[in-house]
C-alpha cells in the first residue's frame, strides 16, 4: 500500500471511529432497555453510560494475544511495560470523555 493510500485509510478510520463507537454505545443501550430493564426492574442507561459500561467490561476482561506471538524476549518485557503503563492511561482518558456526555 502506498503511503497515500495509508494516509486516506488513516483519515478515514478517524472519522468513523466516532459514529462507529456512538452506535456501539446505541446497541448496549438497546439491549439494556430490551433485557435487563425488563429481567431487574432497573433504570435505562444513556449511551455515554453505555459506552462506559462496555469500556469497563473490555478493561477487566481484555486478554492481550500478543504474548503468545513474540518469541524475542527483549520485545516481549518492552511491549509489556509498555501495555502496562498505557493501558490504563487509555481507559482513564475514555472514560473521562464519556462522563462529559452524562
């Protein structure tokens, strides 16, 4: 691929990652109101709620593959740490921009 192509994709994936990640929180909030409202008597959750909800549940279930994939042990300590430290940073960062729709 040449580097204008990979410029166009990058440029595109940036501006469909937003509705991509609204209708992702749409989709929870639907089957919240379709499921569990019925099943708990609970409140609806907005979608930034939603979105938050999900984030937490990828964030204390995620399972990193690439483990498995890289044999060189240097790479391996460095990616860890690496994950390690921003990881976190990432959640903290999306789950603070989901509470500002709230």
């Amino acid at each position: 691929m040449s580097k204008r192509d990979e410029l166009i994709v990058s440029v595109l994936t940036l501006f469909l990652a937003v509705p991509v990640i609204i209708f992702h929180g749409l989709v929870i909030a639907l089957y919240w109101e379709w499921f569990v409202i019925p099943t708990f008597s609970v409140d609806p959750i907005s979608i930034p709620a939603a979105l938050g909800l999900s984030s937490l549940i990828h964030y204390a279930t995620y399972q990193p593959t690439w483990v498995k994939e890289d044999n060189d042990d240097g790479k391996l300590i460095l990616r860890k740490l690496v994950t390690m430290t921003t990881r976190p940073l990432w959640a903290l960062a999306f789950g603070w921009i989901y509470t500002l729709f709230m």
